[in-house]
C-alpha cells in the first residue's frame, strides 16, 4: 500500500467524519465533502472514501481552491482511496 503524504502532521490524527463516495463519480465526492465538512470542528479532519479516480486529482484542487488542508491519500485495499481533508475555518 502506497500514499501521497503532503503534510506529516496531522497523519496520524483520526478523521472525525468518514464520508464513503466509493462507487459515486465526480463531482458527487467534492459535493458530498462540501456538503458535510462544516459538521467537524474547525482542524478537524475528514476522510473521503472514493474510486473514481478524478476524486483523487479533484478533491486537493478543490482545497486548495476553498483553503481547506489535503493532509494525505492513502490507496485502499481494495481500491479507491481514502483522501483526508483538514478543515482549516
């Protein structure tokens, strides 16, 4: 199992929300992100389960875009990966 590490810290805090977009195609993964990142507190992080893989690409772009945090991707066992987000307001 390999993962894209952009940030060492925070890697190892657990996600407080898990949200599973496997099977769904982008961009239903950013809205459901958008949709349920404000129910964490604020540096909290979320996990986007997802295996489409534009989510992989689109999820750290639309961070960057809303100033939120990508902390990690780490690939899933059974594919897909699960894309952890730090909410930054």
């Amino acid at each position: 199992m390999t993962s894209r590490q952009t940030a060492a810290e925070g890697s190892t805090q657990p996600p407080a929300l898990t949200i599973d977009a496997l099977g769904k195609k982008c961009p239903i993964p950013i809205i459901m992100l958008a949709e349920q990142i404000n129910q964490v507190p604020r540096n909290g992080i979320v996990s986007v389960l997802a295996d489409d893989p534009a989510a992989f690409t689109d999820i750290p772009a639309w961070c960057r875009l809303k100033s939120h945090h990508h902390v990690a991707s780490h690939e899933l066992p059974g594919g897909g990966w699960a894309i952890h987000v730090r909410r930054n307001y």
